[in-house]
C-alpha cells in the first residue's frame, strides 16, 4: 500500500488520474453532438487489504466537469474532491483544471482522432499548498484515439508535459518539490457486445525537481470491465495496481499484475448529460 499511496502522490502532483477507456471518453463527452454537458462521476476505491491493516483504505471520489463546444476548440472544467470512509474521514479538494482542447487535422484520419490539450492546473489541494507550496501546473499534450479495422477494438494514447508552480523548491520534508513531469497513458478497449467495454491500460509517470534530477518512475496498470446501463449512465468496475516502476532500488523491474500491498479495486457510476 505505501508505493500506492506513493503513485496516489504523483498522481496529485501531475493533476492526472488513471481511468478506464469508456471513462475518459465519458469526459470528453463520448458521443454527444451538444454544445455543452455536464459529466459526474463518483467512485468508490478500497484497498484489498484486511480491513483491519494500518494501510487499510476506503476512499470516496466525486469529479464534476462541464465542458462547452466553442468555434475552433472545446472548453473542459474540472473538480475533484475525496473522503476517507475509514480512518481520519478527511474530506479534502483533490484536483482541478481548466482546459482547451482541438483537433490536430495533421495527425487525424478516418482511423485516428488527435487532439491538443491545453491546461491550467490551480492550486485547491490543501496538503499540497500547505506541504510543497504548490501554487498551479500547466500542462500541454495530446491524446489519440485509434480505431482500426475491426469495430470491436479501440485504441487510446496521451502524452501530457506538466511544469508546476511552487513558492519554494524545498518541501516540509526537506526533499525537492517536483519541477517537471510526463505522463504516458496507453488504453486498449474490446467490446464484446454493444453496451459493454473491456479496457486494459498502463500509466507511467516521469517526474525531475528544481535541480534538474530525475525522480523515481512510477507506472499504474488497471483493468476495467463498463457498462453503459443507458445513454447518460455508464457503470465501471475495475482494478489498479501502483508503485515504483524500478522498484525501490531503482534498479530491478518491479511490475505486477496483481500484488495485495499495492492493488485497490473500485466501482464508479458516470452521469454524463
């Protein structure tokens, strides 16, 4: 659970999140043809440790995003908070963004969908402020969705830089805050029959302080199982596991598929208006 909780970190200092396929695409509105919509998501995340352990976690995610279609580019708006459902039960702002997004008509074709994003990333996370000084991020990358010949499969990639914003370069802890990141998501989707999705996906993160040092990698592999009870609701279940890409080390592979310590399972209903 602690190189979970270490990826959970990075997660929060990159202002990204894994997610399933037919989660991400929920967000960036799937299929609607409106100018705007709303997209809820609640989660619930627990550990697969006895519920008794110290690093035992019941965790309860909400993310609201309101996205408008403008002329030339799209406008997504987004904010996350958490609650512990056992233990301390801290409620706390998890992360926010401001985003424009467009097409990339040189990298796109009847097969491929690529898209820019740009975002400004707040500072609402209390922990982080109080902890890192962190005072915002800006990111920019792009995202692909690959659609080959055969309609059952579906493709997904991003690539996102982030640069943060600190008041210091030294944390509470006496460490170096994170300068710089790259995040690298890469998501394949089966679809057996028309409601349901099958979704396997990996995320590594590559973060450098202020000194220009390379931190530790982290990786998240996840697998999902969706259902889109209607047109607007959308039911997933899945799991994830996290840690250090090297390991402790950082020298020997340490990439599981599943590993009791550093797995979390979870169940999220996604309203997307």
């Amino acid at each position: 659970m602690k190189k979970l909780l270490a990826v959970l970190s990075i997660l929060m200092t990159t202002g990204a999140f894994a997610q399933s396929a037919a989660q991400l695409q929920a967000e960036l509105g799937g299929k609607k043809t409106k100018k705007w919509g709303v997209i809820l998501t609640n989660t619930i995340s627990s550990s697969v440790r006895e519920p008794d352990d110290y690093d035992s976690r019941i965790d309860n995610t909400t993310t609201g995003i309101y996205r408008y279609k403008l002329p030339w580019f799209n406008l997504r708006f987004l904010l996350s908070g958490s609650k512990d459902l056992a233990g301390s039960r801290q409620s706390r702002f998890g992360t926010a963004f401001i985003e424009g997004s467009t097409v990339v008509s040189a990298l796109s074709n009847k097969n491929v969908t690529t898209l820019f994003q740009g975002r400004f990333t707040p500072a609402v996370n209390d922990e982080r402020r109080r902890n890192e000084s962190h005072r915002g991020a800006y990111s920019g990358g792009l995202l692909f969705i690959i659609r080959p010949g055969h309609p059952q499969f579906q493709f997904i990639g991003i690539a996102r830089a982030t640069k943060n914003i600190h008041e210091f370069q030294i944390n509470r802890a006496g460490g170096q805050n994170v300068s710089h990141s790259l995040m690298n998501y890469y998501a394949v989707s089966f679809f057996p029959k028309d409601k349901w999705e099958i979704s396997a996906y990996v995320t590594n993160f590559f973060t450098w302080d202020y000194l220009g040092a390379r931190r530790d990698n982290q990786t998240i592999i996840g697998q999902s199982l969706s259902y889109n009870i209607n047109q607007s609701l959308l039911g997933t279940i899945g799991h994830e596991i996290g840690g250090f890409t090297y390991g402790v080390d950082g020298n020997n592979l340490d990439v599981n598929l599943y590993d009791t310590n550093s797995s979390s399972v979870y169940a999220s209903l996604t309203f997307n208006y």
